[in-house]
C-alpha cells in the first residue's frame, strides 16, 4: 500500500467558505469563522489521519486588495503559504457568479508548481440546474486536475474531495504524529476563539479593528485562568464591545468560555479587558506586539 502525506490549501476570495471546510474535513473546529470576510488571519493547520495517506490542510485568510499594513501582511501570509502547498483547492461558492476576484486568484496560482483542484462550495444553497451550470464556468477558467462540488454545512461530497486531495500528495512517510490535529499553538488558538465571540453581532465598522492578545495562562487544578486582552482602534469602539453596563463583553466572555473549555476539556476563569491601541492596523511596532 502506498502511503501519501503533504500539504493542500484552500484558496479563494473572502467569505468562500474556505474555513467552514477546514472545520469540516479536520472534524474539530481549528479555524474561525464568521459570516465577515477577512475573518481568518493566520496560517491555520488541520491534520488528517487515515491509514493511508496524512493531510495536512493550510487555512489562509482571503486574498483581497489591501487598504493597510495588516492587509498587505494577510495577502503576504497567503502567497507564502501558497507556494508551499502541494495541491491548491480554489473555493468558488455555487450560489455566487464567477467573479474578477475569483479570475485574479486563478491568474496568480496558475503559475504554481502545486496540482490545481476546483471545489465548488456552498452546494446546499443552490437547484441542481444552477449548479450544473456554475460546474461547466468553473471548468473552464483554468487547467484543473478535478472539480468537487462540496456543502460544508450538510457534508455532502466531503468525503470525496478529501480523496481527491489526498490522491494528488506525494509517497512520503507520515509529517506528524498520531494524536496532532493541529500545530498552532494554544494561546493563539484561544485568543481566536475569543476574537470570534467579540465578532458576533457587532456592527459592521468593526470586524477588522479587533484584535486579542492572551497575556497569561495559569493551570491551577482542573481549572485553567486566562487573562486576555481585546484590542480596539478608537475608544467609540471600545464602548461598543462592552456595551451597556458591560452587558455586551458579558456576552463575549460568556460564549468565549464556553468554546475555550471545549477546547482544553476542562474549566475556565475567563478575565477579559477592553483596550485600544490607536490605528494598530497601519502602525508596524503594533502589529509586530499583536502577532502580525
């Protein structure tokens, strides 16, 4: 029996649904997601052990036209990540036209040395007949080894483009061990986690001003205290994430707590603080503190 382990990427616009994917195919939630484009901003990796072959799925943030330091740094982040991969998955929803967006991104990786597979998302939303459809453009705007239609949410077909994938890796010996299921670290998972809880219901000028920091974590038993801090731009902002007598960071902490224990399989002391760091998304020295 031949043994297949490498690396396989999704790409795509913001908002393909290249995470819910990731969650769907890894089976454990390593990757954030938000109906916001733009949600994800690191390199995540999800592994996936079968008796024959290991694949290890990258999740990058969307390829957009960046309008700050941050931007150019996620748009960095995903061509880095793109010419390492062996196989690219091009997420194109089915329920969207193909778009300049969906044509620049097949422009940029046509060049790569990685094996191109299509992966048509979001089938639930749309008729048989439409999907047909956008199955026949999809093929014709580049040279594709295959082309998978796929629903996330429902699981239809995941089993199929995870074979499809893992027939384009290369013979290799397994890259991780068995009980790996990602290699980001806990910290950074945790801060994202929380990131998320502070995205629901926020309003729309706020998505990408958000950043969180966890400052300390302290095991003490079967109870895990995290201190976090959540960064905002401007002080309106930060009046907004708290909210009404703090309701609304109650919240944050309440949902945050709640997936982190899920998380560490066990329970939580969550202290959260508001802080703003003015225009951290321009500001270099910032962004370093923050990560990026």
């Amino acid at each position: 029996m031949t043994y297949r382990a490498g690396f396989a990427c999704f790409v795509g616009r913001p908002n393909a649904g290249k995470s819910t994917l990731t969650n769907a195919i890894v089976g454990q939630k390593i990757a954030i997601t938000s109906n916001r484009p733009q949600t994800t901003r690191h390199v995540v990796r999800g592994v996936l052990h079968q008796p024959d072959s290991q694949l290890v799925l990258l999740d990058t943030p969307g390829l957009h036209r960046p309008r700050t330091l941050l931007g150019q740094r996620l748009n960095d982040l995903v061509r880095e990540a793109w010419s390492e991969v062996d196989v690219i998955g091009l997420c194109i929803p089915a329920d969207e036209e193909i778009g300049r967006g969906d044509r620049f991104i097949t422009g940029e990786i046509a060049g790569l040395k990685a094996t191109l597979v299509a992966v048509v998302t979001k089938t639930d939303l749309v008729s048989k007949k439409d999907l047909t459809q956008q199955l026949v453009e999809v093929s014709q705007l580049a040279d594709f080894a295959d082309v998978v239609p796929v629903s996330a949410v429902s699981g239809h077909q995941i089993d199929e483009l995870v074979s499809v994938l893992s027939g384009h890796l290369p013979e290799s010996p397994q890259l991780y061990p068995d009980d790996m299921l990602t290699d980001e670290p806990e910290q950074v998972l945790i801060a994202e986690l929380i990131r998320e809880a502070a995205l629901e219901g926020v309003r729309d000028e706020l998505p990408h001003s958000i950043a969180v920091l966890v400052e300390e974590m302290i095991p003490e038993g079967d109870l895990t205290k995290i201190y976090a801090d959540v960064y905002v731009e401007r002080s309106s902002q930060k009046a907004i994430v708290i909210g009404a007598g703090g309701s609304r960071l109650k919240q944050v902490g309440t949902q945050a707590r709640g997936a982190i224990e899920e998380l560490l399989g066990g329970r939580v002391y969550l202290d959260l603080h508001v802080r703003v760091a003015k225009d951290w998304q321009r500001d270099p020295k910032q962004l370093r503190r923050l990560g990026f």
